[in-house]
C-alpha cells in the first residue's frame, strides 16, 4: 500500500451563484489502489470531478499532484498532469469511429496531416493491453457498439495515454450484469497496472467488489474517508444517507464551512 | 469469404475480401448510413428522364452549361456544408455572395481596381461578414437561424444601398468574365484530367501501402481499383464529350474544352475534403458536431470551431459570389437572392448532408448541386415555366430531407446512429 497519495484535494470549495456545491471538500487517490467516491445524488460527485478534470475552475483549496501544487485550469491542464476522466455520458462522439474517438483532441498528426496508420496501430495495442478481443473493427463507428464496448472504449481512451489518474463516473450505470463484471474487472486492471483510479458509483456491490479506500460525500462535505475493508455496507450507506455513522462521519450540529471528516476509521467502530 | 487472423498485441480482425468489404457498405446502408447515395441515383434517373424527353439534353453544349449553372450554388453549398455539420444554419449566405459579387464588381467598375485586388477584397468582405456571424452565435449564444435571417435581411438592405437603390453595375474585367464563361483549351483539358487521376491513384495506392507496412487492415485492391477506375472512365469520357465543337458556327468562333469552373470546382472539392478529412481541424468538426459536450470535454476549442465553420460559409459564399457575377456579367440588387440560399441549403442536403449536424462531406455539395442544376436545366428545356421547377425542386428537397431523417431513425433503430 502507497503511502503517499497521487492525487490529493484539500479544502475545496466551490459555488455556482449563491449556490455552494462543494464545502471544504478533501480527497486522495493512492497509485495502485481503487478509491471509490460514494454520496446520494446532488452530494457534489460530479461537480468534485469536474473540477479536477478543470471544466469547472475550484473557488477555493489545493490540488497536490505526486507531492507538487498544481493548477488544473483546462481539460487540457489535466490531460497534461495525467489525469483522465471517464464520464458517465462517455462524452464520445456517435459520428466518429474508435480510434477517431480514442485520440479526439489529441491527434497524431505528421506535419498538418493526421496521422491514421499511427493512430489505429496505438489504438489496438491498447485495447490488446486491456485484453479486449470484442470489437470487429478499430474503424467501426461508436453508434454501433453496445454499452459496455463503449464503456471500454471511453476507458481504453483514458489509458492511451500512459496516465497516472483515471476517474471513472457510474461506468456500470447502464450496463448488464456480465458487461458490469467485464468493466469491474477492467477497472481492478487499471489499479493493478499502478494508476491511481477513483470510481465512482451508486451500486455498493461494486464499490465493495473492487474499490481499496472509499470516500463519502454528503451535502458537498467530505463525510469520510475510510479502507473498504475497515467498514460494512451499512455503515457506508448511513454515511450517504446521513453523512455519519457511528463514529465515523461528520460530526453532529458542526457549523457550515468548518473542516470535520475522520481520515482514519476508529478502532471498534464496527456496528 | 473472410480470412482471420490475430496476434496477441493486435485486437483480432477479420481481413477483408471485395466480396466482404460490399456485403460490409450493403450492411451500412441498410443500417442507415446511406450517405450520398440517394443523390447518385437521383441524378441517373434525372438525367436518363430528361434524356429521353429531351435529346438535346445529352448534347456536349448543353452538358457544358450545365457547370456555369451549378457552380454558383455549389460553391455556397460547400461553406453550408461546414455549418450544417454543427447543426447550425446560415440563411445569409445567399445574399452574402450578392455582396461580395457587389464589392468586387464596384470596386473594378467604379473604383479602377484590378481583379487581382478586387477578387481578394471580395473575399476578405466574405471572411469578416462569417466572422461577424460566428462570433454572435458563439459567444453572445443566439440561435444562429436568429442571427443569419437578420443578416439575410441586411446584407439584402447592404446590396441595395452599395448599389445605390437599384443600379446594374457590369463587368468588364476579362480575366473575371472568364471564370464562369470561358473554356480551358483540349489540350490542357486532357492534360488536367490525366493529373487528376494518377494523383488519386497515388494517393489511394499510397494508403493501400502505408497501412499495409503497419499491418493494418487495408481495403480490397479490387475495391481499390475499382475507385480508380470509375474516377478515370467518368473524367475521361467527359472530358471527351467537352472537347468536342460545341460551335454553332466553328470558323468563326471555336467553343470547345472544359468550362473553367469545373477545374475550379474539383481543386476547391480537394481542398476542403481534405481538411475535412485529414486534419486535426476537421475531426473537430465532426466531433463537435455530433457530441458539443463530448468535444469540449476532450479540450476541443467548441466556440472557435463554432466561429470557423461561419467564416468558411461566408468565405465559400464570397465565391460564389464572385463566380455568380461572371455568369450574369454584372450584379444587380438580386444577385444571390431569390432561390440561390435555398438551392444551396437543398444542394447540401440532397447531396446527403444532415440537418442535424455532424454528418456530410464537402463532396455532398457538389453531386447535390448536379442535382439542382440538372433539374433546372433539365425542366427548363421541357419547357416547364419556373413556377414548376420551384415546385419541384421543393419537392426533391423535402425528399432528401425526409430521405434524412428516416435514415437517422433507421440508424438509431440499429444502433448506427
């Protein structure tokens, strides 16, 4: 286990208008591990991830990325540190094929030309890499593929690029059980290749199944981090629902804005 | 039928055979991925129609007419070509050739500026008017049916007062006139059409290669081939038909080779399916088009694509504009009014463009402009009046679109969207 984390967040804040989404919001992914980022809807998932890919810019906080301060200000800023984001609306383009797809906005061109032959040999070294034997063709468009091929797709494209971080929004949400087990089981490769991976997802079989750390969102506040194996499902739940849990968890009637998250589990706190 | 192989660093592929690689478009077609192929077997059936009702259809004059009275359109379908792929619109672009056909043509007749001066002002008049456009749509959000039906307005208000009220301004610059008027000799017209077809079996021999080097997948060479052969036999056989004596009367005037704009046509064709197709530039494009959410994620600058893709519109009407002017030998407070903007909507669309952006290439415009412009020649040697031609000509549009949006839910159905 890593003991120093790849990707670390620290006070967070960010607003959009009056309205303050994420308070004081803490998180770090350790390379080789999967740290899943729980909360219910509207507990600020996607805005978090958002702000470490730089769509949207952080009000206030740190981003530490392998020990130095960065900015994440772009896309383009993230993509650079090696941080990679897997949407939920994959955020692929139905029009184009695989590897058009895989290198969209990170072309290999020669001169002013792109350069497809390039493109299409990296394209199907990666998804040799992460065993994929699925698709008939690299030049296949992405609208005739099924979900969890697009899944996969939209994964392969984040490991093209020899990044360190991926993040990965619901990547089960719309898919069937054999095509869950398939992307799970890609996901677990990911960490095992040394990335430092953050899942996110609503469905505790999976954060159970594959995820070594488990961050809990509540409110836009940090309820938790913990080791997956030091709580139960239940205890996870109420930190959703509740954003406490016994002792671990957001301390009761804490005013808005002040820093209150456990790092660690307590010993004996098993319910 | 198909051989397979596969490594253990390459994802598997199945090879294919000519027999697979047809089976495999027949398969795309079916799936809704029709692409311009319902405008190529309008314009045989069109042209077989006319032919027989009207032999003079066929005559070596009349096919080269067909050019000069295309051109206009096609030109400005291109530039729509670009917008249409973001799912946008510009309704403008009709009279935004009539202005750039007006700059040029005040700026030789009343000002003594040369066409070598006049032409790039026309152009640059195109580049700011897209600019114009492009940058209201994209920064300030309006809808662009909003911003281009205010500029259909007022590039029409503009027309009228460069021409102070109504006046004809003429050309009389030669090198303009002959433009849209003027042969290539039929010397130079084999010589064109002979580079034109070892250049694209180079370059289709070429990726044949580079692919094959790689040990990628590459086409069939009987497909290869094929492509190859189709491009020279229909090049060869119309360059044939127009160098013939097209004269009514030979000794004193001798009117034969290939109309200047087709040569123009086909370099203008190169070039944007090029960088529609080949560059860094054009796969924004298309991503934009079909996922704007997917290519701002993926660091794609959407606002400047946005903004580009008016200013190639207005540039690409700005030739048509000027093209247009050396047909009609003037301009007048109506040029790129009427049906020019919605022939060139239909010509994009016809050819296979789709009104819901990120599908189409550059060559939809020209073989949809074929289309247009054989229908209203074809109709018009009937002799149906223009009331009729309009009518039909809607007629064809409303098909194509419908043509559109049946394959869109054809392809959603099959999960080819």
């Amino acid at each position: 286990m890593a003991a120093t984390p790849l990707l670390e967040l620290r006070g967070i804040d960010k607003s959009f208008g009056p309205v303050q989404v994420l308070h004081d919001v803490g998180l770090s992914i350790y390379p080789g591990e999967v740290t899943a980022l729980v909360g219910d809807n509207g507990a600020g998932k996607s805005t978090l991830v958002k702000c470490i890919s730089g769509i949207y810019t952080i009000d206030a906080g740190t981003v530490t990325f392998d020990g130095n301060q960065v900015a994440v200000n772009s896309p383009r800023d993230a993509a650079e540190l090696g941080i990679e984001v897997v949407y939920q609306d994959l955020a692929l383009c139905d029009n184009l094929d695989i590897v058009q797809n895989m290198f969209l906005g990170r072309e290999k061109k020669r001169g002013l030309v792109l350069d497809e032959p390039t493109m299409e040999q990296m394209a199907g070294e990666t998804l040799a890499s992460l065993s994929v034997r699925t698709v008939k063709s690299l030049r296949q468009l992405v609208a005739s593929l099924s979900g969890g091929q697009r899944q996969t797709v939209a994964i392969a494209k984040a490991v093209l690029w020899n990044s360190r971080v991926v993040i990965l929004d619901e990547p089960t949400a719309a898919l069937g059980v054999a095509q869950t087990a398939q992307v799970l089981e890609l996901v677990r490769r990911l960490a095992d290749n040394g990335l430092g991976v953050a899942l996110i997802s609503h469905n505790m079989n999976d954060v159970f199944a594959v995820s070594d750390r488990i961050v809990a969102l509540y409110l836009g506040r940090t309820a938790a981090q913990v080791k997956t194996t030091d709580v139960t499902h239940s205890q996870v739940v109420e930190l959703i629902t509740a954003g406490r849990s016994g002792t671990i968890g957001l301390p009761p009637e804490k005013p808005a804005g002040a820093a209150g998250y456990t790092d660690i589990t307590p010993p004996g706190a098993d319910a | 039928m198909t051989t397979t192989t596969s490594s253990d660093t390459q994802v598997q592929v199945v090879k294919p055979t000519v027999a697979s690689h047809l089976h495999d478009y027949w398969g795309r077609v079916r799936g809704g991925d029709i692409g311009s192929l319902p405008a190529v077997l309008g314009l045989i059936v069109l042209c077989l129609v006319f032919g027989i009702a009207r032999p003079t259809f066929f005559s070596a004059t009349n096919f080269a007419n067909l050019f000069p009275q295309g051109a206009a359109v096609i030109f400005i379908a291109m530039g729509l070509v670009f917008v249409l792929l973001l799912g946008e619109i510009d309704l403008s672009a009709g009279f935004a050739s009539g202005v750039c056909g007006a700059v040029m043509a005040l700026l030789m007749a009343d000002h003594g500026w040369s066409w070598y001066t006049a032409i790039p002002a026309a152009l640059v008049t195109g580049l700011v008017i897209g600019f114009v456009l492009g940058f209201l749509v994209a920064k300030l959000g309006i809808p662009s049916f909003v911003v281009t039906l205010a500029g259909f307005l007022a590039f029409q208000g503009i027309l009228l007062v460069l021409l102070s009220g109504g006046k004809i301004v003429s050309i009389r610059e030669t090198f303009v006139l002959s433009l849209a008027n003027k042969n290539v000799p039929a010397v130079w017209s084999w010589i064109i059409a002979i580079i034109a077809i070892a250049a694209y079996a180079g370059v289709q021999f070429l990726k044949v290669r580079n692919r094959a080097v790689r040990g990628l997948v590459t086409d069939p060479m009987g497909i290869v081939l094929a492509r190859i052969a189709g491009l020279a036999v229909l090049l060869l056989v119309a360059v044939a038909v127009l160098t013939k004596e097209r004269s009514i009367n030979p000794l004193v005037i001798s009117v034969k080779g290939v109309p200047i704009v087709a040569p123009i046509i086909a370099v203008v064709l190169v070039v944007w399916t090029f960088v529609l197709g080949r560059t860094a530039y054009g796969r924004h494009i298309y991503a934009v088009g079909g996922n704007t959410e997917g290519a701002r994620r993926a660091g794609i600058p959407v606002d400047r694509i946005r903004i580009s893709v008016f200013v190639i519109g207005s540039f690409m009407a700005a030739i048509g504009g000027i093209i247009a002017a050396s047909r009609a030998n003037s301009v007048d407070p109506n040029s790129g009014g009427s049906n020019v903007l919605l022939y060139a909507v239909g010509a994009a669309v016809i050819g296979g463009t789709s009104l819901f952006g990120g599908k189409g290439r550059v060559f939809d415009a020209v073989i949809g402009g074929a289309v247009i412009a054989v229908i209203d020649n074809g109709m018009g040697l009937m002799g149906f009046s223009s009331g009729t031609k309009f009518i039909f000509t809607g007629l064809i549009l409303l098909l194509a679109a419908s043509v559109d949006a049946l394959s869109r839910r054809r392809a959603s159905a099959t999960g080819n969207r």
